[in-house]
C-alpha cells in the first residue's frame, strides 16, 4: 500500500475475507450475503462490513476489526466508511468488483479515488504457513480415506450419481466440514470430459472410471484425482494410464530436483513443460488442453499455476499446488492422474500429500 501510494485496500473475495480477517462465508454464500464481509484495510485498523445478518458473526470472527453497519447499498455508506478511516485513495479488487459498482462507489464519493489492483493478496495466499499445511494435509487424510472406502464397493451398473453420492458420504462423515467442490465421477467415454459432471451413465467392465474429488477442513481444501480400469483394462487405456503416470512423475521430478538444491527453482511454467512434454512425445499433446496444475488452499484454484500461461518467475515456496496430467479421447475416454504436492526448497522438501495409490488399479473384480 505504501509503495503504491494508496492509504486503504477494499477487499471483495470471500476467500480474502477469511484470510485476512477470520470473516467465514461457506461456498455460494457470498451470492446471498450482500455486502457483509467486504473489508477495508488500512495503517491503522481493519474495518469489516457486516449486515444485520451477519453482524454477531463478524464480531466473533474478526474480534481484532472494526464491524461497521453496512447495507445492499454500499454506495450509501461508501463515503462514511472510508472517511473513517482517512482514506483518499483506496486500492479495489477490480477483477471481482462489478463495473456497476465501481461507478456507484466512484461517482457516491468523488474525493476518494479507487486504484485498480490485483494479485497482492493472492501472492500472499500462495505461500502457505504452517498452520495452513497442516489444514490441507488433514483434507487430504479425509479423502484418502473416503476414497479407500468407496472403491471396494464399486460394482458394474452402477451409476456415476450413486458412486458420487456414496464417495460424498464418506467425505462428510469422515471428518470434512464439506466437499472441497463437486465431484466429478465419470465413467467410460464421460471420462474425457476434463470437468464433466455425474449422470445416470452406468459403471461398465472394460471402461475406466475416473473419479476427481477433495475434501475441505477448517477452510482448507484438497483435490485428487484418480483414473480406475473397472476389470480388465483395454490395452489402448492402459497405455494412456502409464504415458499420464510417467508425464506426472517427470514433473514431480524436476520439482524434487529442485528441492533438493540439484537444479535451479523451476516456474510453473517449466514445471508444466516438463509433464506436457512427456505426452507430446507419446503422440497425445492435442489431447491435453489443461494446464498440469493449480495452487490449493482457501480456493480450490488459486496461485501458483502450472500451465503455458503460468508465471517465469521461480515457484514460492512453502506452497502446495497439484500435478494433474491427463490425456482425453472424445467420445472413448480419459486418464487423469492429480495429486497434492507439497513445495518448500527452503526446508528441501518435496512430497506428495495426497497418499491414496496410484499405480495401474482394477476395481469390481
């Protein structure tokens, strides 16, 4: 803030009202609850928005801020509030502030100028502290373990909804406080939809099963991914299974080089050719379209990315992000094999949290 001259930053995401002020919404809240959790931070204080609502809420969650009465109508207040706190000039999160009230707020109070900014708190975000590692390994127990008491039960003619039911059941009852997203359980030829949803299609012998799922505990999420062969597998499949295998494993091994000081910090974009590569090599590169992984943490997707796109600056570090090659054939099927890993050069580790196997398995045998 200092060095952009600003004298507040106004924050709107959900998942920046909990970082940095304790203020909780659960996933869609933030759709029905107006203005409540929006934030000012300025030199001096923390002050949180909060509605009738959800005024006790903010006060037990945010006890070191400010709660300050706020309605629909933020532009009502706007100019009380952050004359309140001395500001002239206000950095806005202007990716996730509509342009609607942009201009509501501009034109409510025409002495304080909005600064468009992003990606300060999202850097924050990336490196993880302790007590934030601790919540994504304990997400990813729960659906390690969910996952091991599913798959036993799998049995041809099932349906992808029933499968995704039983596996939500045994991640809410096996100690998460919710699903970290929607599972996607896909089987057969729905298989090569990256992010495809569950249906009435049936579990089949000789088809794959691909199952992408995580857990959320106390905020923090995981996010695995695993590709089963229901009996035996075609050769064609396994074929795909062990390029997507070896394509994982060449990027978890550049980034355990890494750590272990042998090789310069890669970005997420060397870490991303190095997976891409291997499948390029096999003759499937126009089958992977996604980027090889995402950063984890209050968001299911957050900073560092693995990807084309991603950033040449050296991946931070404590982070967590996934590693998720895959390969998808339209219309025929789709191998994708993700899990969490675990990033701090400064400490030399490098390590899977996510621990459920993932060698070639066969399930309903």
């Amino acid at each position: 803030m200092a060095a952009e001259g600003v004298d507040a930053y106004f924050g709107v995401r959900s998942e920046h009202m909990r970082y940095l002020t304790g203020f909780a919404l659960a996933d869609g809240e933030d759709r029905v609850a107006g203005n409540s959790g929006r934030f000012l931070v300025s030199g001096d204080e923390v002050v949180v928005l909060a509605d009738s609502r959800y005024r006790l809420q903010a006060a037990a969650q945010s006890p070191e801020s400010r709660v300050e009465a706020v309605t629909y109508d933020l532009a009502e207040g706007w100019a009380a509030v952050a004359g309140g706190i001395g500001a002239k000039r206000v950095a806005a999160e202007a990716g996730y502030l509509s342009y609607q009230q942009w201009e509501e707020l501009r034109k409510a109070a025409p002495a304080v100028e909005l600064v468009p900014v992003s990606g300060w708190v999202e850097a924050d975000r990336a490196v993880k502290e302790p007590a934030e590692l601790e919540r994504i390994q304990a997400a990813c127990a729960v659906a390690d373990r969910a996952l091991a008491a599913i798959v036993r039960r799998v049995k041809p003619g099932m349906t992808e909804r029933a499968l995704a039911l039983d596996l939500e059941w045994e991640i809410r009852t096996g100690g998460a406080e919710a699903l970290a997203f929607d599972i996607a359980c896909l089987a057969g030829a729905e298989a090569a939809l990256p992010h495809g949803s569950p249906s009435d299609t049936e579990v089949a012998c000789g088809k794959v099963l691909l199952l992408d799922f995580g857990a959320k505990v106390a905020g923090y999420r995981s996010d695995m991914t695993r590709t089963f062969f229901v009996g035996e597998p075609a050769a064609r499949d396994l074929e795909i299974y062990q390029t997507v295998a070896a394509a994982q494993g060449a990027a978890i091994e550049l980034l355990e080089a890494a750590a272990r000081g042998e090789r310069p910090i890669p970005s997420g974009r060397e870490a991303d050719a190095a997976a891409r590569g291997v499948i390029e090599a096999a003759g499937h590169g126009e089958h992977f379209g996604h980027g090889t992984g995402h950063g984890i943490g209050l968001a299911t997707h957050e900073l560092p990315t693995l990807s084309k796109a991603a950033s040449d600056d050296p991946l931070p570090g404590p982070t967590v992000f996934s590693v998720e090659p895959g390969i998808y054939l339209d219309g025929e099927a789709g191998v994708r094999i993700e899990d969490l890993v675990l990033f701090d050069p400064g400490s030399r580790r490098c390590e899977r949290l996510t621990s459920f196997p993932r060698e070639v398995m066969a399930v309903a045998v």
